[in-house]
RNA sequence: CGGAGCGUAGCGCAGCUUGGUAGCGCAUCUGCUUUGGGAGCAGAGGGUCGUUGGUUCAAAUCCAAUCGCUCCGACCA
C-alpha cells in the first residue's frame, strides 16, 4: 500500500467510548470504525490483520483433515424448533420474518446448520469421522456490547464441527482439535492457557469442554490456576477446596437482637464474629417452562455462589435471584434469612459442602432484626441435604495435586471446544448406519475460534504507550517504508525499492505522503508494523544507507541498499522464531 | 431490563446555571515557507446544536416526550 493512495487514517486523540487498550488503539490506528452499538467495519489495515488471522485457521485445520464450507447466515426457525433452541435462545437472536410470513434468524452459532448439511450427504458410519468448519458472520444480541471487537454484536467466528459413529473416534478428534487450538496461538505468539470449562447451554451437563484463554488484565474472564500441577480452570468449573477452621461449641442455640443488620459485614461486625463462622443465606428461582420452585443455599459467610453449579443442581432452564416480592410472597424478611425452622414446603433448603456441619454458625433468625448464635446445622436441623455449590477461589487447595494453591489470572476467552455427544442428532433426529446395519445417532464435537476477538486479544497482549506492537504472524504488513525527503529522485528511489521488496514477498506499506517526518514516525510507532524502513535523503547522501528498525525492541540497524531484501527477510525470519517461542503459558 | 451519565463540525471539547441567533483545538481545503519524532504563517470550507413537541417576541440554553450512545449491574457457546 502507498499510503499517497491508499485509505488509511489515524487519529491522535483517544476515543472516548474505549476503555481498554486494544479497542482505543483500533480505532485510532484506523482498523475499525464503529457504525452501531456493537456493529464494526473493518478498515483495510484491520481487515488484513483479520484475514492473517483466518488463514493461519485454515492452514491448521486442513493440517487435520478439516474442509471449510459456508453455511448461510440467516437460517430459518424450523431448524431451531427441532432442536429445541428457538425458544431457549431467546434475546440472544436476531429474529426476523420474510415477505411471506417466515420465521428466521441471523445464526448466533450453526450447530443445526451443520448437522442440517450433515444429514443430507452422510449415512454410514463408513463416511466418518468427518470434521467440517466455517469462518463466518455470527450475530449475538448481547445485552451490553462493550470493549470494541472483544464483545461486539456482530462477529467473525470459526466454528467446527465434527461427526463421530461412537465415543472412541470423538474423543480422538477432541485431542486432535486440542493440537489444532495450540498451533494456531503459538503460531500467533501469544501467552495463553488452555482451562477446564462450562458447557452451558451449548453441551450436556458434564461432557468435556475446554477454553483457550490469552492472558490480559482487561480480561473479563477469571482463571484459577495452580502453580504447582498445572491445573486451569475457568472459576465457575474450577475445582478448590477451601480449607477452614471452624469453632465448635457446647453452648444452645440462641437468638439475639440484630437492629437493621442485614447485610453478612453488618451482622458479622456488630456480633464481632468473623464471617466464615456465619452462614451466608441466598435465595434463587428456578425456573422450567411455568415451574417456578424456590431455593435456600447456605454458604460459608464469605464464599460466592457458583449459580452453575446450583443451575445444574436444579436441573432448570434458567435461575434467578429472589427479589423482594418472591421473598413476601414467601414470608421470609430479607435480610434475617436462615435454616433454622424453615418451612421446608416452601423452599428447599442446600448446604454448601464446605460447611461443617458440626461447627456452630451465626445464621438469619427469620424474624426481622434477630440472627441466632451457635446454631450446629446436625445438631438443629433434621433435613440436611449437601451439595457442592461455591464458587472456587484464589487461595483454595488445588483439588488435583491437593499441595498447590490457586492463583487467579484473568484472561480473554478466544476459543473453546467440547464433545456434544448426541445432544444435537438425538433432538434433530439424524441417523447413520453403524456396521451392524443398525441406525445410531452420530456423535458431534464443535470448536469455536473468534477470530475477531482473537485479533484484539492479540492487541491487548502487544502494545506500549506509542501504539500497536504486531506479532509477525498476524501483522496487517511486514514493512512499514519511510521515506524522508521532497527530492524527486528519492521518492523514484522509494518507488524502485517499494517494488523490489514486493516483487520479493515483503509486504511493504510505503509512506510517500507529503508530511513531515516526525508525523510518519508517529503514525508508523501507532500502527505497529513488525519492522521499519527509513529511506531519509539527510543519512543517504552521507554514507548510502538505510535504517531498519525493530518495533519491539527498538534495536536499529544501517543497512546497504543492495543488502535489503536479505536483511529484511533475516529480521523477520528471526522475530517470528522469537514469538513463537514466547507463546503459551 | 434496573441504576447513572452523555448527545453542539470528521475527532476531542467549551457555551446551557442567568434564553438574544454558535465557538476553541486537532483534522480537511488553498497559497507560500518547512523535512529525522505529530511543522510555521496567511486564508478558506464545514454545524437542521440527536429528533419531535411545548413555553417565549426570541430556545443549543427552560419544560416534556422520544431516539441514540456510554458506564455500573443482571445476561453470556
């Protein structure tokens, strides 16, 4: 690209609308334009980086006998209704009818897209497994888009999917795709951590799934990892065990007047108890289709609920927390929850399995303004039922090795993959013939990949103060050609040069714009190309030489002008080995 | 959807309290000068003040409604 002639413009000021680096420097080094709430253009230097991106994908992918195809975007309702996800879905979609009345959608993900193709073209087992994928459009109706590209409405994903006559071949291709994932990060030279995952709505409960995480402070995802064995899990399926001493105690349940105390650090404060010896009392709806039934966890005063794990507890379409009203209608005052003489007709009762049942707890008194003291939940309370409900934390005893201590790192979710079982082909009712002639379900496995989201990722993880810091990989050009001068001839030199290094596969963006240097040099630092070429008529004329200069480190070079092409490929060549080796964690 | 805030030129903002017919910086255009870290001088273009309605002799300014955007929360393969 001249940039004389290309469509290329930065800004110097920063957006006010972004917050975290990646989206700020997107939009000032001219990558994106935002046309809507969580609607973006790509300009030509993102839409580059984005195709980088995606052919790194589909380099790896066919590595693993994986062929693209493209499902169409808008789909219609009937496939949605067979699988059962038109009405699950909802809020998430964009629905939309035709000119004749037709449900449809803009697909927010294409599991029944792909099995739709899948059931037209396979029927023996003798055709599988088969992995298929795409690089396509997917709209999310997300309720507060934010951060730019990282949580857009609309967005570019890969997703794949594959086929599988039993469990053997599925989980196979699971750690084949695993391979897959790895390689296309590392390649990408990013630090990143594979963890342990939730399905949600998209498995059955309990399959395998497992997310790639890049490593990023402005991350909106939490990571419990431990130090000593190498387990990763995302928080809300991480595994911890919290370790406590409880008090014991002889003494009768007692209750006590708690004027206004509602909140755990008023009781706890004004009875000077620290909050793990009280029991912390929440109340959730759970809801399947009309059924509402209510739920009281009791946690330890200072643990979290892990509403996944209660959401699968419950085994309910979707969990709420109670609000006042629920809790009148219930006779409960919020604020004085507690176990102790609870109508079990009313609301089910669930301890958290961190509690010890035989340690005494202050707990809600289920009058306003009382809490009770040493109540010993198997000692006054006859129903007990325990489950595990808490959210894991940072400071918890790994669960795997049982010696580490999970740390929290925050990281950006840019793929996940899973074993779908049958979940799909039983609710769509596909079949194949296994080797007996006997009709089976097929089993799926998908892999999501944002490609998008993975080019800000990539941004997150490489910028400083002056702007953008491209992996090689990804990197809109390779070569960011400076030239310095208003003397004909030189800029004929830097035309020679431009198509030389082009001629020899540099991709070259060549500044011949008439500005002055420091205003190339600023825009060259903020758009972050993996090298830089300065042709200046001051330094030529003296000693014949250009000057070539890595992004990253800054390190500068004078180099002959016979001497570039050479030069040129060696820096990259050897930077890209760099990153490659810096990738992971 | 609940809470908060903001909509004035492409971008960043002032003006609004106390109504009098719109301004600054950057960007853009022209000319001259300038070329190793976002140049200087001189001039120019560009705004239904988000929209609609109301109050008023007069509304960017006051009132109401509405739309859009952003932040916090809930939501999230």
């Amino acid at each position: 690209m001249k940039l004389s002639k290309g469509f290329w413009q930065t800004f110097k000021e920063t957006p006010t609308d972004a917050e975290i680096p990646s989206h700020q420097l997107m939009i000032r080094a001219g990558l994106i334009y935002k046309q809507s709430a969580g609607l973006f253009a790509y300009l030509p230097m993102g839409l580059r980086a984005l195709q980088k991106v995606e052919n790194i994908i589909r380099q790896e992918h066919a590595k693993a006998d994986c062929y693209e195809i493209r499902a169409s975007v808008i789909t219609p309702a009937e496939l949605w209704l067979e699988s059962g996800r038109w009405d699950k879905m909802e809020g998430q979609m964009l629905k939309m009818k035709d000119r004749a009345g037709r449900e449809l959608c803009v697909s927010p993900t294409a599991e029944e897209a792909f099995v739709d193709v899948f059931r037209k073209y396979v029927s023996s087992y003798k055709q599988l497994p088969v992995c298929l994928y795409q690089i396509n459009t997917k709209f999310r109706d997300e309720i507060r888009p934010r951060y730019g590209v990282m949580r857009s409405r609309e967005f570019i994903m890969k997703d794949a999917y594959s086929f599988h006559p039993n469990e053997e071949s599925m989980h196979e291709t699971y750690k084949k795709m695993y391979d897959v994932y790895s390689n296309i990060w590392n390649r990408m030279g990013l630090k990143y951590i594979v963890v342990d995952a939730d399905g949600g709505t998209m498995a059955s409960a309990g399959s395998r799934t497992q997310e790639f995480q890049v490593i990023a402070d402005s991350g909106e995802d939490r990571v419990l990892h431990c130090p000593e064995c190498g387990y990763a899990a995302n928080i809300e399926a991480a595994e911890g065990k919290r370790v406590i001493e409880f008090s014991k105690t002889d003494k009768k349940i007692e209750l006590v007047d708690t004027p206004d105390k509602k909140t755990m650090e008023e009781v706890c404060g004004f009875l000077k108890v620290d909050k793990k010896h009280s029991l912390k009392s929440v109340v959730y709806s759970a809801i399947t289709g009309n059924d509402e039934k209510f739920v009281l966890v009791l946690l330890v005063g200072d643990d979290e609920l892990n509403e996944i794990k209660l959401k699968t507890l419950m085994k309910c379409d979707h969990l709420r927390p109670a609000l006042e009203g629920d809790l009148d209608k219930l006779q409960i005052p919020a604020g004085f929850l507690g176990p102790y003489k609870i109508d079990r007709k009313k609301i089910k009762v669930v301890y958290d399995k961190a509690i010890d049942l035989s340690a005494s707890f202050v707990t809600g008194g289920l009058q306003k303004d009382k809490h009770y003291l040493h109540f010993v939940p198997n000692r006054d309370d006859k129903e007990i039922e325990v489950s595990d409900l808490r959210l894991s934390n940072a400071g918890d005893h790994c669960s795997k090795c049982k010696k580490g201590i999970l740390k929290e790192i925050k990281g950006i979710e840019v793929g996940q993959i899973f074993e779908l079982g049958d979940r799909y082909t039983k609710s769509m009712n596909v079949t194949i013939l296994d080797q007996n002639g006997k009709a089976i379900h097929p089993l799926m496995g998908c892999y999501g990949i944002g490609t998008t989201r993975t080019v800000a990722a990539a941004i997150e993880q490489n910028n400083d103060a002056d702007g953008i810091i491209w992996p090689v990989s990804i990197a809109p050009y390779h070569v960011h050609f400076v030239v310095i001068s208003k003397n004909e001839d030189f800029i004929k030199m830097s035309y020679e040069i431009y198509d030389q290094l082009i001629h020899n596969g540099i991709e070259v963006v060549l500044d011949d714009r008439n500005v002055g240097p420091g205003f190339k040099f600023k825009d060259a630092d903020l758009l972050g190309l993996p090298l830089r070429l300065t042709l200046g008529e001051r330094d030529y004329a003296q000693d014949g030489m250009l000057e070539i200069r890595d992004r990253r480190s800054g390190k500068a070079k004078k180099i002959m002008k016979e001497n570039l092409i050479q030069e040129i490929k060696e820096w990259l060549l050897q930077k890209q080995n760099d990153e490659l080796k810096s990738a992971r964690v």
